[in-house]
C-alpha cells in the first residue's frame, strides 16, 4: 500500500480529469479553442488586410482564372497549354476592348441630344420646385454653393487629392499584378496546385484535391451564373430604357451589368441611377416607368432565375449572403462587398468536404488524380 503522499497526485490528476471532462469543462475547453481559433482567423485577416495591394488582385485573379478554366481546358486538347492561355486571356481583352468601343459610339452619338434633354428636364424640375410647400431661399442655396467652393480650395481638398493619386498608383499596381497572376494561373494553374499538394501528406491529398475542386468550381460557377443573371438584368432594363426614349440606354445597361456583380444591391442601385437619368432627360412620367421596368425586372430575375442558375453554385441562405456583404464591405470597401460572397460560398463547400457532408460526385479528373 502507497503512503498517502504518493497517492496525492494521482488524486489530483483524477479530479482535473473529472473537472475537464464533465458537462462545464468540456464547454469550458471548446470555448478555449473557439476563441484561439476566432483570434488566429482575425491575425489572418489583419495581415491580409495590410498587404491588399497584392491580396485583392491575387484573388481576383483566381475567381477569374476559375471562370475561365473550363474554355482553357478545352483548347488544351488541340493546343499547347500556353497558346490555350494566350487565346482566352487575349480574347478577353478583345471582348472588353468591343464594349468599351461601343460605349465610346453610344455616347459620342446622343451626347448633344442628351445636353438638350438635359436642360429640358432640369427646368421641368426647377418647374415642379417652385410649386412645393417647402421654398429655399436664395441666401440657402448661395451658402451651399460657398460652402462646396471652399471645400473644393481647402488644404483639406488638397489632401484628399493627393490620397486620391496615392490610391490610383495603387490601382494601376494592382491590375499590373491582376493580369500578370491571370495569365499565370490560366498557363500554369493545375501545375501551381499540384505543387501546393505536393507539400501535404499523402493520406491528405485526397480531401485537399476535393476541396480545390470544390472551390474551383464555385468560383467559376458564381462568375458565370453572375453574368447571365446580369445579362438578363441589363438586356431587360436596357430595352425598356430603349423603348422610352431614355439616352444612352446602351451605357447605362453596361452599368446594370456591372453593377449586377454586387449582390442584392448592385443592379438596384444601377436601376435608380437609370431612373435618375430618365428624370432628368424625359421627365417624371418616363421615369416612373422606368423604374417599373426596373423593379420588374429585378423580381423576375430573384425569384425565377437567381434560384435557378445561383441555387447550386451557392447553396447560402439569403440572410448569410447579407451578413457576409456587409462584413465585406466593412473589411474590403467595394472590392470587399464584390468578393465576400463568392469566398463564403467557398468556404461553406471547404467545410462540407471536410466534415464528411459533400454530396456532389467526384468527376472523373479528379478520381484519377486521387488515385
């Protein structure tokens, strides 16, 4: 029998172990690793933070690359692999050169017309001014016209300007890095993954594997079925602008479109400008209707065409997709807001491989590749 100092610390051990494994300690430890797990994901996103000047065109440059792989893959099987990137990165271009053109025309050809519509709509609304209940005087509007004058030869203006020239080195950085990554991941980025696997041992690779998988196709599937939803938001507002009579219907569907890539509030937000520019040039009455056509068309495409092409891609509930937006925009501004979605559909479909609960079926590429 062991004296009872010798059998002091086993007593011990054994109520620690009673403490760390009831109900209070097991929460007690999961929450301990919650935090450190929440503290390392926010030193992360801090560090990332700092250096966005290389991160934003890095993970542009992989969502794009994603869209566009599958066109690349296809040429790979009549060209050599570089020549297949050079085609579709030059293509691209080549597609974004033909609209810039055909905006430059669209404007350049109803610009005086939209100079004369302009001055017509604004003294139809100084028109609809004059008759409201509630008058500025004229001492109002010259303080507000002094106040903006003095903003605008402030030494705070200058600072502004001077930041706004640091933020445009900046951008032009940024799209230098943007197109050289592209063109890289489009030329190389099956042999980059293979070297990024090559690092992770073997009885790991296969989750690894699915989970780029995963996320290649969810970035890819999100660009696309975000540019036939924009497609059909810009194509349905533009003809309606077009039938009103609204100027530079061309321009402003291009801006639809673009906007559509902001979810829930980009293509809104471009249908009120629409509407703001129909005011101005035609008139309240061809501006309500053209915000009905605006307003028709966004609940056509979110309750009929969003479920259907975004439903799979995405698999996030509405109220997800919100809070994700505005943690974006909070962290990232509107580059932010453009990738918080995709990225936590990404992670959503990362979490379902490695909890066992991915029911999508393994593609044949793949299958050889884990095996």
């Amino acid at each position: 029998m062991r004296p009872p100092s010798e059998n002091a610390p086993e007593a011990n051990r054994g109520r620690l172990g009673m403490l760390l494994t009831d109900a209070l300690g097991t929460a007690g430890l999961r929450s301990v690793q919650v935090i450190a797990v929440l503290a390392l994901v926010a030193v992360g996103i801090w560090a990332l933070l700092q250096v966005t000047v290389v991160v934003l065109p890095v993970l542009i440059a992989l969502i794009l690359s994603s869209a566009m792989w599958p066109l690349v893959r296809r040429l790979r099987r009549v060209v050599p692999a570089i020549l297949a990137a050079w085609v579709v990165f030059l293509g691209t271009f080549v597609v974004l050169g033909g609209v810039i053109a055909a905006l430059y025309f669209a404007v350049r050809a109803q610009w005086s017309s939209l100079v004369d519509q302009a001055a017509t709509g604004v003294r139809q609304l100084q028109d609809v001014y004059t008759n409201l209940p509630v008058q500025f005087s004229q001492q109002d509007i010259d303080g507000a016209v002094q106040g903006v004058t003095d903003f605008f030869t402030s030494a705070q203006f200058g600072a502004s300007a001077l930041t706004g020239l640091s933020a445009a080195g900046n951008f032009f950085t940024g799209l230098a890095l943007l197109l050289v990554v592209l063109f890289f991941f489009l030329k190389d980025g099956d042999r980059i993954w293979d070297f990024v696997l090559s690092w992770v041992k073997p009885a790991r690779q296969p989750k690894w594997r699915q989970s780029g998988t995963r996320a290649v196709d969810t970035f890819g599937g999100y660009i696309r079925g975000t540019a036939i939803i924009a497609a059909v938001d810009a194509v349905g507002i533009g003809l309606a602008l077009w039938v009103l009579g609204v100027p530079l219907a061309l321009p402003l569907a291009v801006i639809v479109f673009i906007g559509a890539f902001v979810p829930l509030v980009g293509a809104t937000a471009a249908g009120v400008l629409a509407t703001l520019v129909a005011l101005v040039a035609n008139g309240p009455l061809v501006a309500l209707g053209a915000l009905a056509a605006v307003i028709i068309v966004n609940q056509l495409e979110g309750d009929f065409l969003q479920p259907v092409v975004m439903g799979q891609t995405l698999s996030l509930h509405p109220l997800v997709i919100l809070i994700a937006l505005a943690v974006g925009t909070v962290l990232g501004g509107l580059a932010g807001a453009v990738l918080s979605v995709p990225l936590t559909a990404v992670a959503w479909k990362v979490i379902k491989v490695w909890t066992g609960r991915d029911e999508q079926p393994t593609s044949p590429e793949e299958t050889g590749r884990a095996a």
